[in-house]
C-alpha cells in the first residue's frame, strides 16, 4: 500500500514540546510518530506503529530461529498466582492493582513470570516436553511514581518476554546462551550500540542476570567497564574487593570533643587542626559516616538500619535499594523519637540497631567515627575489635577510577544507558512455587528450572530515536524506518501525479514507500518534515521533472544527484539492498 501523507493522520511540530526532557521524547512528538495521552501512556500514531511493527517484527524473528514458540496471555491477572510466588506484596507499590464488582483482586500483569509456570504445568507431563521456549509480546503495566522521559519511563509500555524450561542447569545454560546470542543479534539488526553489564535481579529473583544497555546520555542506568579487561556491570551490580589489612596493633578507641563538626569536611579540618592522635594528615577516606534509614520490607513492618561507608563516599541509594531488595530504604529523620542515635553523632561501636558496612571496612581497619553522644567523636575505632557489621552491604557510590573487582589492575569507567533488556537464570523460583513436575527419564518427578528474558520493545524505539537524529529530526536505520524511501511533490503543477506514479513504480519493485503530496504545503515545509521524520532515502521531484529527473537524496550523509526518473526504482531498490 501507498502510504500519501494528505490522507495519513500525521501533523508535526514546529515548536519543541514543553513536557519533552529527552530527545527522543522530543523528536517523536514532533514528528508525529507518538502523541501522549495519559501520564507515562501514549497512542501510537500510524508512522510510530509502523516503526514498532518493525522493531517487532526483528525480534519475533529472532525469537522464532532460536525455536521460541509465541503466546499471548491476558494482562489482567488475579491475585492467587502473585501471591503464591510472594510477589504480590514484594512488587509494593509497583504494580496497579483493582477489584471486579465481585470484590475479587486482580492485577495489571508487571511481567508474567508465574502465569508461564502454570501454563507448563498444566500442559506438560513428562520430560520428553523439554526443553521448551515460550515467548509472547505484550503490553506490561507499571506504576511509576513519576513517569518521564517519554516512552522510557512509561507506565505502560510494550515488551516482549520469553522463558526457557529445562531439566537441569545444563539445559538453562544453553536456553540462556542462545537467548543472549539472539539479543545480540536482534540489537545489531536495529542499529542499537549496547553493552551487556552484569546486573541485579531485584523482585524477579534467580541466582544471575545481565542487561543490554544502549549508550545513551538519557539514560536513568549508570555501567562501568574497566580498562584493563572485559569486565562491565551495572553500578547496582558492582562488588567492592575488601581492602587487605596488615596485622597491626592499635591504640584502644579515644574519645574527642568534636562541637559544630556536623559534616565530614568540618571533621577532618578539626582532627587535622587538633592533631587528633597525633596525625595531621587525616583525610575524608579516614573517617567512617554513618547512616540510618527506614527500610520498609514488603508485608512487613519497617525497621531501622545504619548503614557505615568511608566517609569520602556518598551512599548511593539506588545500590542500597538493591542490595535490599525487595526491601526499599528511605533516610530516617525522627531522631526526637531515638535518643539513642546521636545525629551527625553516630558511631558503630555499641549501636542498638541492625548495622551493614562497605566491604572496605574489613576486619582491622580503624576509623575516626562517631562517639554517639553530642559534639564527641572517636578515634582508632577498630573493625573487629570495638565493633562487628552484622554483614556487608554494596551501598557506597562507585566511582570512574576505581580499582575493578575483576582485574584488580584496571580502573573503572563509568557511562551512561538505557536498559534495552534484561536475562535472567530463576532456577527453580516459580516450578518450586506452584510445584511444577514433569516424569522423569527415571521415572521419577522431575522439577523444570528457568530462564526469563524480557526486552522492551517501545523502550527500544525510543533507544533508537536517541542514538539516531542530529540537529534536524530522526536518523531511523534502514531495518525499522517507516518506509525505505520517502517521495516529495515539490508542489507545482504536474509534480504531485508524478510523484505518485513514481510511488507506485517503487512500490512494484517491493519497497515501502511513503509520498508527500500535500498540495497546500510549501517545498520547504515537506523538506524540513522529511528531515524530521527521518527516512533515509528521499526523492524529490520537482524542478527537473520538464526534464525527466528526479533528485535523489541520502538524508544520512547529505549526498545529493539527479537521476532519471526511470532509473529512480532501481537506484533506490540497490541501496535498499
């Protein structure tokens, strides 16, 4: 079909639009690709569908040549199955929730996880049904608590997730291998530059994960990669190697008056001034800060936790989140109600409340810390000896510079991503939650162990949008453009039947076109709307058209020829490919 821009609901922007804060928000409001209509929710206009059939289309394919067999599931689920896994309340305040006139509880699906657990165990029966690949596309629900950025932060939004049921690890390993395998491939077709970074696997639970980041500065997910070796990983996901501590005596704790010391710099410059121990080369590294918060477990009453990080760090409350999760930790402030916690006070040594340190406060490592009682501080608090974490937490800031864990020579880099997709190795998480056997090759029960890939399929449009444009619209690779070659009436008379029969030429030949034969509109304005909507190859005819010419241009390059108007379909077809 023909796509005619005079008959296609389709209206661009000249203005940039007040709510867009990145420009692939941007760019696909003015160039009529989305149009919002809700908080974090939008429609998808008939050149943005088209683009998300594209991008669809890449990933079903892909999905299929690894022998992934689709289904599709309602959205609207009830409770029974989420509670039965515990996701129900560890999802929190993450998923929408709703009752039927009959009171009973549903939910719109966040990811389906248990709905393909029970799937296989109700048609499945014995091990000769394995392995198996199921997949589905589908619109997930989320309820951001602000949702922003577009089609990256949305609270309803496309994906597409699969999951592989094996026997055993084995099994799960190649299942995960050949998905991986698969993204990769799915991400190169649609032009996306991306890392796999080691991940968290928060509420979705299983023993490893990895995303696909693509390099984006509007990016919400910060990675590290080092520069001595392979090693990348989301910063949630980095491990600090613990410092090794020479055996050493030291001095039992010293107790300082420290008054208006209530911040690290105001701290040191006192301890330096003073000759605290003897030393006037303390530093922020020297003092050990911490921290308590509220952590609010899902089902569950809240408790407090401090958290103690060298006092040159900030705590990164995104890593703490998921070292806890599916805990969340907001920082406690009624410090009227806790006496016992001395604000801007605190020390670890005789702390009445749960304490997690950074593993770089190993056994032996002595610090200058809070005395907990007002304007006092301590020195040669040691690890250890005066106080002992009751683990470790990866809460502390990572830093561009830092040693890698991996390596432990290379120092890390820190970039900025979209997480494009998500793999996972759940293991027997949701077969042991609703008891799913199969009979075994020995004839006993056998329990199928699981892998989940999720890849967000209008994230990934949005991605794209962010690596592909420059200062004048969309750049969209050949794989998922709207259409392979884009059709200008430069707006005199004879010009519109000629680019329509020049349309319908291109057509035969088996390429999707798109012709602008918009009579009331300017040359320029189709010019500036093609740059916007970003097809790479457009054909302008219009002044050599007397002459039988058409003017064929590269809107990625800016290479610009005139052609004959009969040899435009075989030109256009060759760069096509």
């Amino acid at each position: 079909m023909l796509l005619r821009m005079s008959t296609m609901l389709l209206k661009t922007l000249r203005e940039e639009p007040a709510e867009a804060e990145v420009p692939s928000h941007r760019l696909l409001l003015r160039a009529g690709y989305i149009r919002r209509s809700a908080p974090g929710g939008f429609t998808w206009l008939p050149l943005g569908r088209l683009v998300l059939d594209r991008v669809t289309r890449v990933i079903r394919e892909e999905m299929t040549a690894i022998g992934g067999q689709e289904v599709a599931f309602p959205a609207l689920l009830p409770r029974e199955p989420y509670e039965a896994s515990g996701r129900w309340t560890e999802y929190g305040d993450e998923i929408f929730k709703l009752r039927d006139r009959r009171g009973a509880e549903f939910l719109l699906a966040p990811t389906h996880e248990e709905m393909f657990a029970l799937l296989v165990q109700d048609m499945t029966s014995s091990y000769r049904d394995l392995p198996l690949i199921l997949f589905q596309i589908q619109t997930k629900f989320r309820d951001e608590a602000r949702p922003r950025s577009g089609l990256l932060r949305g609270r309803e939004f496309l994906m597409k997730d699969s999951y592989s049921f094996d026997l055993d690890d084995a099994g799960l390993g190649a299942a995960y291998a050949r998905h991986r395998a698969a993204y990769q491939r799915v991400f190169e077709r649609l032009g996306l530059e991306h890392t796999i970074v080691s991940a968290t696997s928060g509420a979705m639970g299983g023993s490893a994960s990895e995303e696909f980041l693509a390099a984006a500065e509007a990016g919400e997910d910060t990675f590290v990669g080092c520069t001595a070796c392979a090693y990348a990983a989301n910063t949630e996901a980095v491990v600090t190697r613990a410092p090794a501590v020479p055996e050493r005596e030291h001095p039992r704790p010293t107790v300082h008056d420290t008054p208006d010391t209530p911040t690290i710099a105001s701290l040191v410059d006192l301890a330096n001034e003073r000759a605290l121990d003897g030393r006037t080369d303390w530093t922020a590294a020297d003092t050990l800060k911490n921290v308590v918060f509220t952590v609010h477990h899902p089902g569950r009453e809240d408790e407090l936790l401090a958290v103690g990080v060298p006092g040159d760090r900030e705590i990164d409350t995104k890593r703490l989140d998921a070292a806890l999760s599916p805990a969340t930790a907001t920082v406690f402030d009624d410090f009227e109600a806790r006496p016992d916690l001395v604000k801007g006070y605190i020390g670890p040594q005789g702390i009445k409340i749960r304490y997690l340190a950074d593993p770089r406060v190993a056994t032996g490592t002595a610090w200058l810390t809070g005395a907990n009682e007002p304007g006092r501080h301590a020195t040669s608090v040691v690890a250890g000896r005066d106080f002992t974490p009751g683990g470790s937490v990866e809460a502390a800031e990572v830093r561009a510079g830092d040693p890698c864990p991996a390596c432990g020579t290379g120092e890390l880099t820190i970039r900025r991503g979209i997480e494009i997709a998500h793999i996972f190795r759940l293991g027997r998480r949701y077969t042991d939650a609703f008891k799913v056997d199969v009979l075994g090759a020995d004839g006993r029960p056998a329990r199928p162990t699981m892998g989940s890939y999720g890849i967000g399929v209008s994230r990934a449009v949005a991605s794209i949008a962010e690596q592909h444009h420059d200062d004048r619209g969309l750049l969209w690779p050949d794989e998922v453009a709207p259409a392979d070659v884009h059709v200008i009436a430069a707006g005199k008379e004879g010009q519109v039947e000629a680019a329509l029969a020049l349309g319908a030429a291109l057509l035969a030949e088996g390429l999707r076109v798109l012709v602008d034969d918009r009579p009331q509109l300017s040359a320029g304005v189709k010019f500036t709307d093609a740059e916007l909507i970003g097809v790479r190859r457009i054909v302008v005819v219009g002044r050599r058209l007397a002459e039988g010419y058409g003017e064929v241009r590269d809107r990625r390059t800016g290479d610009r020829r005139d052609v004959p108007l009969a040899d435009v379909p075989r030109v256009i077809k060759e760069q096509a490919g």
